[in-house]
C-alpha cells in the first residue's frame, strides 16, 4: 500500500491515482483498449516492446506487453 503521507505539502493528491501508480510501478497492468490502441500505435512507429513497455510503466517487462 502506498504512503500516503509522503507526499509535498503543495499538492493534492487522489488516493485513487497513488493506488494506480503503485501498480505502474509493480509492473501492474489493466489493459484496456486504450493501452493496446497505444502499444499498436507505437508499434506501428516502429518502438521495440522493450521501449514501449518502459513507456507504460517503469517495471513492466517487454514480454508481457508482447
């Protein structure tokens, strides 16, 4: 569970969005169409799976976004 303390004085934050980014950063995924609409469209640039999944989230290995 994320720290919800730790956060800067100066700014709101949605305990919602903390819960998602701690995900991000475990390498959790939803994939909604959204996603995979984003990983054809960089596909289609010509990005590997290994750049795109760095572009999801920090943790996320190329496998499971191939």
């Amino acid at each position: 569970m994320p720290n919800f303390r730790a956060v800067s004085n100066y700014m709101w934050i949605n305990r919602e969005d903390c819960i998602h980014m701690s995900d991000l950063l475990q390498g959790n995924i939803v994939w909604t169409d959204e996603i995979k609409a984003r990983v054809v469209d960089m596909r289609s640039k010509g990005m590997r799976f290994k750049d795109i999944s760095k572009q999801l989230s920090p943790n996320l290995s190329a496998q499971k976004v191939a």
